[in-house]
C-alpha cells in the first residue's frame, strides 16, 4: 500500500519514528528500523533513519508499507462528554497561552492505554481551550494520585517544559498520610529500585527528601521532595521503609488498615519552577477524602490548603 504524509507545523523538530507512530500507532522500533533500510520510508525523496528531526511540510513517501491492524495496533482514542469535558476544565488552577496547569482528580489517567481508556489527553484535545493545537503531556502523574499537573498547549512549550523536568529544574512537592509513626521526623531516603521493562531488569538509583508534619503512634502526614523521578518512586519508598500509603493497594505493607479508604492517599501538592527569569509557583487543594482521613488519623495540617 502506498500512501504519502505531510508534516504539520505542530511536529517540526520531532523525531521521525516518534511522529510515525503518533500517525499510525503503536508499531514496533524493529519494525521501523526494517522498513527505513529497505526504502520503503523516505522523506522528501531520500532515504532517513529513525531518529531523523523532521520538519513542517515534509513529504512522507509509504511505498507497499503494510498497515494492517492486526501489525499496526493503533490506539482507540477515547471520547469524552462534554460534561465531562466541562467537569475537568473546572479544575484548572491557570491557563495561559503556552500551558494550562489543572487539579488532578484521583483515578483518572494522564494518556490512554490498555488497561485504562479515560484519560486527560483525549478529555482536553475536545476541550475548547485547545483548539487549533493539543494537548502535551511534559511529567507524569499516577493515575491514582491526586494534584497539580501541567499540560503544554504547543511544542516549542512542550519541549522547554519536558526538559526542565528531565534537569531537575522542576521542584515538586508531594504529601502522603501513611501507616505508623516515621522514626525520624526529617531526612533523605536513598533507594535502588527495580523496575522491568519488557521482561529486562532494571535498577534505578531514587532519592527524595522528606519532612514529617504531623505523626502519632498510628500514621503520618509527610511531606515528600522527589529529586529523581522514577516510576511509583514515593509509594516504593515508603513501602521499604514499612510505611505504606493509605490506599495503596500495590505496595501495601501487611499493618495496612483494610477498608479505611479506597482512595491513594498521594497528592501532588505543589509545583515551582522558572522560566525566562520569572517564577511559577502553583499548589492544589486537598481533596475532601484527604482531608476527612487527616481528621480521623488526627493528623494536623493548618498551614496546608
């Protein structure tokens, strides 16, 4: 089948094999790789490789490229009502023209897959607030964790934002009520966490500094600075500590309270950072369930909103 592409202003710079799959879907890098030696890809008439930086209106030639689905899994967007549309655009802490940063509920992921199909990415993209561009996605945020996140509304925002996350220029704090009563009240925790990837161990390097706010013989109300960013990285932390968050029902330790609350007792409570001499700074408000479990554990917070 052939078929020919042209490159929208929005992908300029972008990496040939991140674009194809944005266009077509979920395909394999060794498919990719394959079809570029054979020339069965080529831009503007010549052959490329994968990590090519494409640019606005070049001409993407497919020559008996298969697209068959059952090759090419391409990912069912989801689509959201508009009251739904409506009820997450009330969550918005700002918009300005480069980003918009929102309060994040619990349980809704940030980019569909799988195993999860309503998600933040395909709610904004119908959103009105981005019209005539989309929705980036520039950190990551659990599906189960509640608080602040930022989406880029264009790609030159997109690629400042990503990479001041990626240099650690991006200062978030977090807060997590968990089980027991921390030893120390201030610290650093140090971790080599494994993680799996496609069946490959990994071991990554995590550390986060951390402040107790309030804590007595049954649970702690901590205050958490994540200084690298791995996956799950705070709630394996506390876990390996023996102090599982409330709610967690993966890295649950056996002393956790069964049927207290169904809800990740995780919120990203506040985001700084900095950008052409001027400072952002951004906090969300505490959702009703966390406040309510606060009182119950009788766990102080009069500083926090």
């Amino acid at each position: 089948m052939n078929k020919r592409l042209i490159v929208g202003s929005e992908c300029n710079n972008m990496r040939f094999d991140r674009w194809l799959r944005s266009k077509i879907g979920k395909i394999p890098q060794s498919l990719i790789e394959k079809t570029l030696r054979a020339g069965k890809i080529k831009i503007n008439k010549k052959k490329i490789k994968s990590s090519f930086k494409i640019k606005t209106n070049d001409q993407v030639d497919f020559f008996n490229f298969n697209f068959k689905e059952e090759i090419i899994q391409k990912k069912i967007k989801y689509s959201p009502s508009n009251e739904i549309i409506k009820s997450n655009e009330n969550l918005i802490i700002d918009n300005n023209d480069d980003f918009i940063v929102l309060n994040k509920k619990a349980g809704i992921s940030v980019q569909g897959g799988t195993k999860s199909k309503k998600n933040l990415i395909d709610i904004f993209s119908k959103s009105q607030i981005f019209q005539g561009t989309k929705p980036y996605s520039v950190h990551r945020l659990d599906k189960d964790t509640s608080g602040v996140f930022i989406m880029a509304k264009n790609r030159q925002s997109a690629q400042l934002l990503t990479s001041l996350f990626r240099l650690r220029k991006v200062h978030k704090t977090y807060l997590a009520i968990c089980n027991g009563e921390l030893e120390k009240n201030s610290g650093e925790l140090n971790d080599e966490l494994i993680r799996f990837d496609n069946g490959k161990k990994i071991i990554e390097n995590a550390k986060t500094i951390f402040k107790v706010l309030d804590k007595n013989s049954n649970s702690s109300l901590v205050e958490m600075r994540p200084i690298t960013g791995r996956k799950h990285q705070l709630r394996k932390q506390l876990f390996n500590i023996g102090h599982s968050i409330y709610g967690d029902k993966k890295y649950r330790s056996s002393i956790s309270s069964k049927g207290i609350n169904k809800d990740l007792m995780l919120h990203s409570y506040q985001i700084k950072f900095m950008i052409n001499q001027k400072k952002y700074t951004y906090k969300a408000l505490l959702p009703d369930y966390f406040k309510k479990l606060l009182k119950v554990k009788r766990l102080d917070f009069p500083n926090l909103i």
